[in-house]
C-alpha cells in the first residue's frame, strides 16, 4: 500500500508499505477509499514543530474506506462495512 510519510523537518515522500495486520482481538483494518492527505497536525509534523515524531512516520489520519479485517472480538464493526477512520495509525 502507498503511504505519505514524514521523513524529517520538510522532507515527506509517498512510499510503499506493507498492508496491516491484525495483531489484538480489537484490531480492525480499514481500507480508505478517500482522505486528507494532510490535516492540521500533519502540517505542524512536516514542519518539525512536533519533536516526539521521528522519521518514519505514516502521515494523514482522518478518512473514509471500508473494513477490509476485524480481529475476532469485533465489537460494532463489521467487514465489507464502510466507516470513517479518525484515529492515527503509527
């Protein structure tokens, strides 16, 4: 998968990562089919005004997909559900 990531104080790139898994019974991987690509906080990161993000990280967190895999105590969410992702993924 293609991922905007911060690579130091103004240096971003779109690289390819390997897809998500489910690792705790919680987990639920959404495949986003639209996003920002970068939100406020995105903008202060890129900017290197957030000194606890290092390079590396994947940017853009804030989007609309489709739960592709949910662990095995899926609380609300079920696959092949469209849903909206808000929480950032590291």
């Amino acid at each position: 998968m293609k991922a905007l990531v911060y690579n130091g104080p103004g240096k971003k790139a779109i690289e390819e990562r390997p897809k998500p898994e489910i690792s705790a019974p919680t987990d639920a991987i959404v495949r986003l089919v639209k996003t920002t690509i970068c939100c406020g906080t995105d903008l202060h990161i890129l900017k290197g005004d957030v000194p606890t993000c290092t390079p590396g990280r994947i940017l853009g967190h804030e989007g609309v997909g489709v739960v592709d895999e949910v662990g095995k105590r899926r609380l609300r969410v079920q696959a092949r559900r469209r849903t909206r992702s808000m929480r950032p993924n590291s």
